[in-house]
C-alpha cells in the first residue's frame, strides 16, 4: 500500500503547548489502562483529540494511532489501515495480513482478526491502540469486527476510542465487567482554572479572572468556543465589550466567530482556506495544484495555519500532511458554496474544478482510489469510469468495492448505455462483494447498449469481460446455491428403509425429484463456467491478463469439478503463466494447488509432493485456504509413503488452519483422513468417534460433496469392528462400489466382489481416471486371490505394481492386510519386480512388529471341516441360525453344533470375534 496516503490516516497528534491543560483527566486516562478501552465521547469542539494527544506525551507507551472516515466502513480497508498503525510499533506486524486482503478468495473478517491478534501477542511490550472519529462507523459488518476485536483483545493491548456519538458496541457488558473508563461531555468541559491556562498561558491573553469566568460560563466549558473567542479577541482592544457581547448558542456563536476568524485572515489566506476546504487531508503540492495559481506555496500556508492555531491538525511529524478540524473543514465549504459566484451553476462548476484539479493530482501520485473519490464528488463521468477500470487491475479489486459500487449505483440507466463498459463493471463489482442478484440483467444491458458496435479489439475485449462475469456468477451461484440437499436425500433414505412399493414408497419420489433438479442445477452451473471461460479466454484482449488469469483459473476448476482432469490441467497450466507474468500471487497459489491435486490424481506423488510444497513457500505464513489443502495433500502423501509421523504432522497443521481461516469443508476432509490414520494405528474406536464428529459438522453445515468420502471411511470402520450387517447397508444405501466389494469380501463373497470390481475397473479406465483405476486393481487383485484365480491375481497384481512403483505407492497395499501378504507372496514366487515387492513385505514385518497389528499365524487346533466352512462364511454374511438352517437344509440344532465346533477350533467366543480371526487365518 502507498505509504504517502497512509500517513493521512495514521498519526499521533502532536501536544500543541507545554503545559498540562486538565491534569485531573490525564490521571483517569492513566488509571484506565488496566482495563480493555476509554471511550472518550463528546459533541464536537469539546478537545477529545487534544486531550488524548495530551495524555499519550507522558503515558510511556508506545501508541498507533487510526484516524478513521466514512471509506473505513468497508472492514477490508479499515483492516489495512489497522495493520499499517500497528506497523508504526511493530515493523513487521501484520503482512501477511495485507496479502490476504487482497485474495480473490476472501477469508472472513473474523478469521483475519484473529490472524492478526495472535501475531499482536508475540508483542512485548504494552501499548495504546487510538480509533479518532469512531462516529463515522455506521456499518454493521465493521461494528461486528470491532466487537470482535474488543472481545479478544490481549491484555497488552488498551483501547481508546474518540467519538462524537455512541458507538454500537457492547458497552453494557464492558462497564458490568469493569472493563470500560468513560469521559463524556460534562467531564470535558473546562472549569474555570482550565479556562484560565488555556486563555492566558497557550493563547496569549491577559485576562482577569473575572473575565475568564465570565467567557468560561458563556461558552459552558466548550473549547472550541473558548479557543475560537480567543482568536477573536487578538483583534479587540477592549476584551471585557467582547466578552459581555459573546453569547447565545454554540452553532450560532460559531458560525459568528468562523466569520469573525475569517475577516481577520488576509485575503489570500481566506481563499487558500475555502478553496483547500474540499480536501480531506492536505500537503503543499495538492493545495498548491486545487489553487493553481496560489499567492505563496500552499506548505507554508499549511505552516502559517498551524503556527496560528487556525483548526489545523498535523497528521505526521515530518508536518507533511494536515488536516482541517472537522467542524471547521463542514463551515468553510458552507462558506465556499455560499461564496461570490452568483449563479447556483457557477458555485457548481467553480466547487467541480477544484475536486477535478484534485483528482488529477492524486491520480499523477499514484493514488487512483483518492482520484476517484474526487474524480465523482465532480461529476467527472469520463474520469471516474476510466480510473475505476484501472491500468492492469480494477480499482475495485484494489480494496474500493464499496465506493465503486455506491458510485455505479448513483447512475442514470441513460449514463451506463453510453458506456457499455460500465454495466461490464457493475456487474464484476457485485460478483466481488458476493452479490449475485440482478448480475445477468447488467450484463444483458451492456450487450444491448454494445448492439451495433464496431467489432474492434476493445469491444471484442468488453465480450470476453461479459463472459468472464458470467463464469464468475455461475462459480458464485454454485457456491450459494440451497443447502437442504442433504436434508431431503437423508429423509428419503429413512423412509425407503425396509418399505414396500405402496403409496408412501411413491410419495418419496417426491423427494428423490427435486434433489434430482438440485444436482442438474449443480451441474449446469459448472458446465456455465466452461463454457464463459474459454468464451472469455477467445475474446479477452490479450493484454488484458488480470480477468484472462482468473478466467483461466475458474476454467480449471469447473474442468476438474467435472472430472475432466486433462483440460483442468491445461487450464491451471495458462493461469499459471499469466498469473507469474502480471505477480499474481494468489492465482499462482491456486493455480499450483490444483496442479498438485491432479498430479495426485494420475499417481504422480512426487510431483504432487513438489506443487504442495511450493504452495506453502509461496504462501509463507498466510493461513490461506490452499495452505490448509496443500497441508492435507502432503498428509495423504506422506500416508502413502508409510511416513504416518509426519502424516500426522501435516494433517494437525491442516487441521490448525482450517478452524483459524473458518474453512469448515476443509476441517471435514481433515477429519475424514485423520480417522484413515487412526485406523492404521489400529485405533478403530478412535477412527469411529472422528467420523461420528465428520458426519455432524457435514449435517450441520450441508456440505453435500463430503458425505462420499466419509460414508466410505465408515464401511471401512465398520468392516474393522466386525459389523458386516451395517457396513453392507450403509454401502447398498450411498452406492459406494468399492465399499461393497470390500464387504462382499469380508462376507466371503468373492463372486459378488469381482462382479462389481470388474465393470468399475473399465469405467475408470475409461474416463482416463488414472487413481481411481489404480485403487480397483490392487482391490481386484486381492479378491481374484481369494477366489482362487492366483494366476489372474498374480498378473493383475503385476499391472498394479508397474503402475505404483515410480510414485512409491506402499500404504495401498499394507491395508489390504493378509490377503495382501500371501498374494504378494506368490508374485515374488513367480520373480515379479523382486525389489519392490521386497520392501512392500519388509513393511509388512514392521508393521507386524510394531503395532501388532497383523498378529502372528498361529496354527489352529484343529482345521475346520468343509460343512464348518460353509457354516462360517454365512455367518461373515451376517445369517442367522435360522437362515444359515434354511440356506443349508440343516436342522437348527446341527447349525448350533456347528457353531460351537467353530468357536472352540478358532478359540473365540463370538460370531463377530469368530469372522475377524478367521479373516487373520486367511479363511474368509
């Protein structure tokens, strides 16, 4: 951020006389710092920014200082300025903050706050946090933020805020908690010994105590008034007629003595003031370029102002930058519509060139959002448009979506068809701030006003930015879309439960249709998105790189959500290259994260494993959304690796992040891998209760795309704890084909198995889904071997180590457990990659060492006959005795003998104690 406008918000006002005006506040100042915040609150002119600047001269603390105006409304600016005034203490303070502000994906300003606290409490030393103006903040969104800051506030942090009005904080529950110093009005106002040293010792009076009485009760303790008679009265011999002709109420008495300050001021000064009055913050240079043709350099009029006492405030040491006090700076522009210019379309025009000769100055200083502010308070149509568009970025892009929006918002519809390229902008304007309704009408309005345009570059240009809004508003659409999706599929799953086909099956399908319609509607938006991309992408001019970059990066994303990895992949590929030609960091963050993802995809972990890495060298210390998924990535591949020490180091770090940045789907898919860990601990308990906690926060938020991954982490759970009956179920009811040959297996159903495997293996191959493919082999493989085709498991088994050798796949083949060990066995029998599957097996020793968790093949005492046999796989299918007795033709008494002739062979005491060991001995 410039740093020549932020020393016009952040600055310590200077104490302005030697001596200690009201030492009886300076010490309730003092005894506040114990406590959260001083609320200093008083009408204007009552000496609230004097008096603080007064106390911060002795208080020994360092102080930063925030001067606040309307703009602060939006938090993201009123954010920046925070961390540039905590930078005035602590150099470094907050910059990873600014890059987030200025990400395409936005985190919520709760979650930056609470970056930005825990960064405060790494400082030392206690310090002063000043807010000047408070009474400009009307926003809810920014109230929220600072009840947020005030309600997590460190304890080296004291708070003061300097208002005119009552701010819409939690004051109440501040003074209940003894957390809250006031100064209000009453305790403000100078009694007459205040009266007398500011008169006499700073003003250079020489008053009587009479009459300093007399002023002190005519202006009831009000400094402005005081300080404003005092100015007068430099021009009157007789102080005493003076003060007897000084009364009646404080807007009245001010606005004669404005007038009174005015005439007494050279002529030059009197226009340098009026003229100047249009600024909020003044220098030399932009009082000199609003004059033209000024009589003396505007600094050392500035420098005049300040030595006089004329309402003028120094923003920075350097005495740079000033300011008008606010009252003052509201009566002279009264003064200047008011001035000689007869005509009310001459006051019109005189007041619109000033803002116009301003607004070119801070454009030619590199200060594009002052110059549009001034740019529209002078009707300057042409000017405020081009400077909204930007060289390279949008303004609105560059932290002024509120005064963009609220500009665009001011115009005629007649205004915008003249210029198409402002409908263009309304549009991306509302995308930004998240505001999907009424987007296509604009757009729709810009390609009626361009009808009939000649087809030049720059209209070719303005279609591609209609597309590119377009995608944005679908990417927008998806993203707000309802969330009762899962409501309904959970309801119509309950009632589908064990029912026949009558009326009320029929009035489920009531359910099933606009779930349906939601899932369409899902998918029209993401195949929108392609489709406005790559238009945008044809169309765009091809310096126009900031809007082709994120085209290009929502291009990847629809690709990739639709399964299309190979045009994803191109499309993150372009973004890249734009994004590192214009120093887009954050694309080139995103584009890299989706890099990564589909490197993962196709198998290529050690590629993979270089783009999450780079994410987080590119990120630093940013708690961004890709830093959160790049943590997880490397999780997942360091899982793979057999690394599960530093697995779980990344998947906490993940973790950390997701609940600090409030990415809610990225905490599941935390959640859901770190069960995935659990189990291989053997922490089956431990892996239940973290998806229990998964399947919650995916209810109670309706994120629909999680629920996939966590039913499958749940069969595979069940399948561990032995509960064949709910793993089948919950595989049957969420269509999970993997899930159900994992437990058609664990029911000793190899057939059913390889009937689903086998379609699903062409499917995958097919949709040129390399991971996918990749997991139904290995699984393949496993259940040819227990079918008892070993020469189709061993080739298959071939094929699936070809493909994991380069990315050093392990984990895939450790958690198929015992089949996995003797179907591993026989490949190595027939000389296949002798050296892979070495150290496959030498992982399987560990494990078997380590966690016991493949306990040694213990002989049993007994083999099982052929009929037990038959007997013990029908229970792994969950039959009763009764149904084992039907499926059998076998009385219920020889089936009950039967069981217990299998439990006293396998040593176990229980059907499912009795399933698990006979899959440890290889039976099922």
């Amino acid at each position: 951020m410039n740093m020549l406008i932020l020393s016009t918000k952040i600055y310590i006002p200077p104490l302005r006389t030697k001596v200690v005006l009201r030492p009886r506040l300076i010490e309730r100042l003092n005894e506040g710092l114990h406590r959260k915040l001083t609320l200093i609150s008083a009408p204007a002119g009552f000496g609230k920014t004097t008096l603080v600047s007064e106390w911060i001269a002795g208080c020994r603390r360092p102080v930063a200082w925030l001067s606040l105006d309307e703009r602060d409304n939006d938090p993201a600016r009123l954010l920046k300025y925070l961390v540039a005034a905590l930078q005035t203490i602590a150099a470094n303070i907050g910059e990873g903050v600014l890059t987030m502000l200025q990400s395409p994906q936005p985190l919520p300003t709760e979650s930056i706050l609470t970056i930005l606290l825990n960064e405060i409490t790494t400082i030392q030393d206690n310090f002063v946090l000043v807010f000047d103006d408070f009474h400009v903040i009307d926003a809810k969104p920014t109230n929220h933020a600072l009840t947020f800051l005030l309600e997590h506030l460190p304890p080296q942090i004291h708070i003061v805020i300097i208002t005119r009005e009552e701010p819409n904080l939690p004051l109440g529950r501040l003074r209940v908690r003894g957390q809250l110093t006031e100064l209000r009005g009453t305790d403000l106002r100078f009694n007459s010994f205040e009266a007398a040293g500011f008169l006499n010792q700073v003003m250079g009076l020489n008053l009587s105590s009479e009459d300093i009485a007399a002023l002190e009760t005519r202006t009831e303790g009000w400094i402005a008034g005081l300080q404003l008679a005092a100015i007068s009265m430099h021009g009157h011999k007789d102080a005493a007629s003076f003060i007897q002709s000084f009364t009646g109420s404080h807007h009245f008495v001010l606005d004669y003595l404005v007038e009174e300050v005015l005439q007494n001021q050279s002529e030059s000064v009197q226009t340098f003031l009026l003229r100047t009055s249009i600024l909020d913050r003044l220098c030399g240079p932009l009082c000199d370029a609003v004059l033209i043709d000024p009589s003396s350099s505007g600094q050392e009029t500035l420098k005049y102002l300040e030595r006089t006492n004329l309402f003028i405030v120094p923003l920075d040491n350097e005495r740079r930058w000033y300011r008008y006090h606010h009252l003052f700076a509201d009566l002279l522009r009264q003064r200047l519509h008011q001035s000689t210019v007869s005509s009310t379309e001459g006051v019109e025009r005189s007041v619109a060139e000033l803002h116009q000769r301003a607004s070119v100055w801070y454009e030619d200083n590199g200060l594009e959002i002052e110059a549009f502010h001034h740019a529209v308070v002078s009707n300057d149509i042409e000017r405020a448009a081009r400077l909204v568009e930007g060289e390279g970025m949008p303004l609105h892009l560059r932290g002024a979506v509120a005064p963009v929006l609220n500009w665009l918002e001011s115009l005629p519809a007649e205004v915008m068809d003249a210029r198409p390229s402002l409908w263009v902008m309304y549009a991306s304007v509302l995308v930004v701030a998240g505001k999907p309704t009424g987007i296509e009408q604009k757009l729709q309005a810009a390609e009626a006003a361009m009808q009939g345009a000649e087809p030049d570059d720059k209209t070719r240009d303005r279609v591609g930015l209609i597309a590119a809004t377009r995608a944005a508003l679908a990417a927008l659409i998806i993203a707000g879309q309802p969330t009762a999706i899962e409501q309904k599929l959970q309801a119509a799953e309950a009632a589908l439960q064990g029912t026949e086909p009558d009326d009320k099956t029929n009035d489920l399908i009531g359910y099933i249709a606009p779930i349906r319609v939601a899932l369409d509607f899902h998918q029209h938006q993401v195949e929108a998105i392609i489709a406005e991309s790559r238009r945008a992408l044809e169309f765009l001019h091809p310096e126009n790189l900031s809007v082709r970059t994120a085209a290009a990066w929502m291009l990847g994303v629809a690709c990739q959500l639709q399964g299309d990895r190979a045009a994803a992949s191109q499309a993150y590929n372009e973004a890249l290259f734009y994004s590192q030609a214009i120093g887009d960091n954050n694309i080139t963050i995103m584009a890299t994260i989706g890099l990564g993802n589909l490197a993962e995809a196709e198998n290529r972990l050690y590629m993979a494993d270089q783009s999450y890495r780079r994410v987080l060298h590119l990120a630093g210390d940013l708690p961004l959304p890709a830093t959160c998924e790049a943590h997880l990535g490397l999780a997942r591949l360091c899982y793979e690796w057999n690394d599960l020490d530093d697995a779980l180091q990344h998947v906490q770090q993940s973790i950390q992040l997701a609940r600090q940045i409030e990415n809610t789907e990225g905490f599941i898919a935390c959640e859901v891998f770190l069960a995935r860990l659990k189990l291989a601990h053997g922490d089956v308990t431990g892996a239940a209760a973290t998806l229990a906690k998964a399947a919650q926060s995916v209810r109670k938020h309706n994120i629909l795309n999680r629920m996939t991954e966590i039913d499958a982490a749940q069969v595979l759970t069940l399948l561990h704890q032995g509960n064949l009956t709910a793993a089948a179920h919950l595989a049957q009811a969420h269509e999970l084909p993997i899930s159900q040959a994992r437990v058609h297996l664990a029911q000793g159903d190899t057939s059913s198995a390889l009937v689903v495997l086998e379609p699903l293996r062409q499917q995958m191959y097919a949709k040129g889904w390399v991971d996918e493919r990749f997991k139904v082999m290995v699984l393949q493989a496993v259940a040819l071997h227990l079918h008892g085709a070993k020469d189709k498991a061993v080739e298959h088994i071939n094929d699936a180590l070809t493909l994991a050798e380069p990315g050093g796949f392990i984990r895939i083949f450790v958690d198929e457990g015992l089949p996995m060990v003797r179907l591993l066995s026989d490949a190595a029998a027939h000389g296949i990659k002798p050296d892979y599957v070495g150290k496959l097996m030498a992982v399987f020793e560990e494990e078997q060492k380590r966690d016991d968790k493949l306990p040694p093949v213990i002989p049993l005492i007994e083999p099982l006959s052929e009929r037990e046999l038959q007997v013990l796989k029908l229970i792994a299918q969950g039959l009763s005795n009764h149904e084992i007795s039907g499926r059998l033709f076998l009385a219920l008494s020889s089936v009950k003998g039967h069981n217990r002739n299998i439990f006293g062979k396998l040593q176990v005491q229980r059907r499912t104690e009795a399933v698990a060991r006979a899959r440890e001995l290889g039976l099922l």
